[in-house]
C-alpha cells in the first residue's frame, strides 16, 4: 500500500479545484475585478505598449483604463493604484474608478483603504446602480476587519475511470466505473491583533468518492466505496524583524482515511511549516511533520515523519507555475517476520510534480477561465500487503507517475465548472516472489461543480 498517493489531487491547492496555483489567484482575482469595474477597456495588449500609450496619449481616459488593466495583470498594482488615483484627481464622482481601486486595496489586504473609498462611493451621486455590488465588497471588508475571515466550499460531480492490472506475462484483471464524488472544505480564520499580524486557524474537509484499487495487492481489483476526513488547527506566526513575509505555523492535525479491504487509516501529528513570499506573485514553504497511526485498522506502520517544500511563481501575466518536493520515512511493525530477520520494518518514499496554469479567457463581467497542466512521480520503499497472505512479510518498490490536464470555467462569481482528464502508471516490482511483480495503469475524466460560500 503507497503512503504517496493522488499525485492529481496533490497538484491541487487547499479547496480541491483551485482556478490557479498559490498568489497568482490573488492576482486573477484583481484584474478579473478591474475589467469588471473599468467601462472603457481597450483590446488587450502588453504592459509595455499600454505604458507608452499613457505616455504618448496623455489625458485619454481609453489610455489611462487599459494601462490600469495591465498594470494589474503585470503584478503592477503600485502602478495601476497611482493611475485610479490620477483619474479621481480628476473626477472624483467616477464609480467605477473609485469602485476598481476598493477592490485592488482589498485584494491586496489593505482593507481599511478599502472600506474608505468603498465609503467615499456610497456618497457619490449614482452609487445606487452599484448598490448591489458596494453591499457584497462591504460584507467581505467588514469580515476582514472584524478580525476573522470565514471560507466554505461544496463540490459534487463525477468521473469515469479505468484501471489495468498487469502481472507478466499475462493481464491480471481489468476494470471500469463511473464514479460520484462530493467533498466539502471549509474553516476560519481569526486575525490576532498583533503587529506580526499573526492567526489563528481552524479548518476541516470531508471527501467522498468511489475508487478502484487493488485493495490487498494481489493482482485483482476492488471498488470501494473511499473517503477522507481531515481536522486541523494552525497558529501562524509573523516574523516582520527578519522578512516581513516570513511566517511560522505549527499545526495538529487529525486525518482518517480507508484504503479498501477493512483498511483504514488513522493519523493524528503536528507539523511546522516556514513560508515566505518573495514577491507579491510568489511563495516558497518548506514544511516537517511527525505523525502516529496506531489506532488504524490493518494498516502496520506505527509512526511517521514527513517534510517537504513547494513553491510557486507567476511567470508572466495570466501564467504561472509551481512546483513541490515531498518524502516521508515510516516506521511500524508487520503481521510476519521478514526472511531476514525480525517483523520491524521502516518504508520510505519522496513525491515530486509541478505544473502550469495558464488564463485561457477573462470574459466580459470579469468571470475567468484558467486550465492547468501538470505532472507528477513518486518512488517508496514500501511494505508488500500481498506477500502477507504467504504468511511472511516482504519490502517491494513502487513508482507511480501521473499527468494531467485540467479546466476551470467560473460561471458566475461564485460557482465554477471544473472538468479535465488524467492519465498515470503504478508499478510495483522487487518483491519477494518476482510473479508477484506487477503494474497497473489508469486513466480518468471528470466533471464537477464547486460552489463559494464566500
């Protein structure tokens, strides 16, 4: 049984179909914001050619809202900010500039800015067009300022897979299933009133599924009926003196996880994570964690200890990439003595992927379309579940590798259609007996919904 598994959900940041990867969908956020708020936009061009155009066509309104549109899209929000500025220098009763700058000072976090401008608008003549839209950006700046934040997010929909087992010379077994799946992910978030800015978070999700394994690796395969739960509360800590973007979160955690066949998993640890962004588009974390599992069921490994590191860049304007690191050494004692010698054994593995995330299309009232394609491997040193049922215990390797291509079509603010398709290969070899020897190959396409609670 792999420790390392689901490269395609791994790929995937907190809340299961996330439009891009880490910051660059605070960035999305904020030019898909400004399109909406700004009347005027020109077709889009680069940042560059939008720089000379304010330059060269000073004064034009046309030239000052599609320098702000890529400005934002260029990570610029200094310079798109200093440009709504100048506009309401000129005219400070424009709504829809006053509007655009609320919302890039609340992206950005400055939510007291946010809430006097956002004011500012709601005593200009003909705020009431905007009405509707001045209460929704009130609520999340009000939430903020309140001191917490609160998220919650329910996804469903369906995929369909196959799955291949092969054993030299010959195909084992073969299998295919359509496969409903429902998760939920929600949390808060309690912002401390220190000058680190430091948090309290508490946070769980819940996943549902129908998958196909080879449950007790022998060859043939299983469909059970899979699902994940996962608690966990963290206290971040700001670190300003060294880095002003540098934080420490130490979290506990508790995880419960079946595998099929009346295994199940149950873990509960901590684990200390080190962040920092070395731009606004930009985030390193290296994380080590230790974890204990001796109230699972028909799973032998007793303690754990996890680490890795992940990062993410926006590359270029509406492209970014990230990539991560990840290993685990795992102790535990088997059923069975191994032929060697004693039942203690210690597994090892480490992860690695990255992929690309692109916005394929930003449509007229802001609503983006972003796909993301990735890749991902894994090496372990695991402990071969089918050589128990010989009545001895037995070390194998597994390499699994997986790619996929995914889309994500927000239909309207807070509902998006997420569906794409996978393709991987799991391979287990150097066991005890080489007829034991097998690989599997898997491939996948599914569509869902996720809705935003806020």
């Amino acid at each position: 049984m792999t420790q390392i598994q689901g490269l395609h959900d791994g790929m995937k940041r907190s809340g299961g179909y996330r439009c891009l990867i880490g910051r660059e969908a605070i960035a999305l956020a904020a030019v898909a914001t400004v399109l909406a708020a700004v009347p005027a936009k020109a077709d889009s061009i680069s940042y560059g050619d939008a720089f000379e155009r304010r330059v060269s066509d000073a004064g034009s309104r046309g030239a000052l809202d599609t320098f702000v549109t890529e400005a934002a899209k260029a990570g610029q929000y200094d310079q798109a900010l200093s440009t709504l500025e100048e506009i309401l220098l000129g005219n400070p009763n424009d709504l829809h500039a006053r509007l655009a700058l609320a919302r890039i000072y609340f992206q950005i976090g400055s939510y007291d800015l946010a809430a006097a401008h956002l004011d500012q608008a709601a005593m200009t003549a003909g705020f009431a067009q905007f009405e509707r839209e001045i209460a929704a950006l009130r609520a999340r700046i009000d939430r903020a300022l309140a001191g917490y934040q609160t998220h919650l997010t329910l996804s469903a929909g369906g995929a369909y897979e196959s799955t291949g087992v092969n054993q030299p010379p010959f195909k084992a077994d073969g299998k295919a299933l359509f496969s409903p799946y429902a998760m939920i992910d929600g949390g808060v978030i309690f912002h401390l009133d220190t000058a680190s800015r430091d948090e309290v978070r508490l946070g769980g999700s819940a996943k549902y599924d129908v998958s196909i394994s080879d449950t007790d690796e022998n060859g043939v395969l299983d469909d059970f009926r899979h699902y994940m739960l996962r608690g966990e509360a963290t206290y971040s800590k700001g670190l300003p003196d060294i880095i002003d973007t540098l934080r420490f979160d130490l979290s506990g955690y508790g995880l419960a996880e079946n595998h099929g066949g009346g295994r199940e998993m149950q873990e509960i640890g901590a684990e200390a994570a080190l962040s920092v962004q070395p731009t606004v588009e930009s985030r390193l974390t290296a994380h080590v964690g230790y974890g204990w599992l001796g109230n699972s069921q028909d799973i032998y490994g007793e303690t754990r200890v996890r680490y890795g590191l992940n990062g993410d860049v926006r590359i270029a304007p509406g492209l970014a990439l990230g990539a991560f690191v990840s290993g685990y050494q795992e102790w535990g004692t088997a059923p069975f003595i191994f032929a060697s010698g004693p039942a203690a054994y210690t597994s090892h593995g480490i992860e690695t992927g990255a992929s690309v995330a692109h916005l394929l299309h930003v449509f007229e009232d802001g609503r983006s379309w972003v796909y993301e394609v990735g890749a991902g491997y894994s090496h372990e040193r695991i402990l071969d579940y089918g050589s128990l049922s010989g009545g001895v215990a037995a070390m194998a390797n597994r390499d699994r590798w997986e790619i996929f291509w995914n889309h994500t079509v927000q239909i309207v603010t807070r509902t998006e259609l997420d569906f794409g398709v996978s393709y991987g290969e799991d391979r287990i070899s150097g066991t005890s007996l080489s007829s034991r020897d097998r690989k599997s190959d898997f491939w996948s396409v599914k569509a869902g919904l996720t809705y935003r609670f806020n």
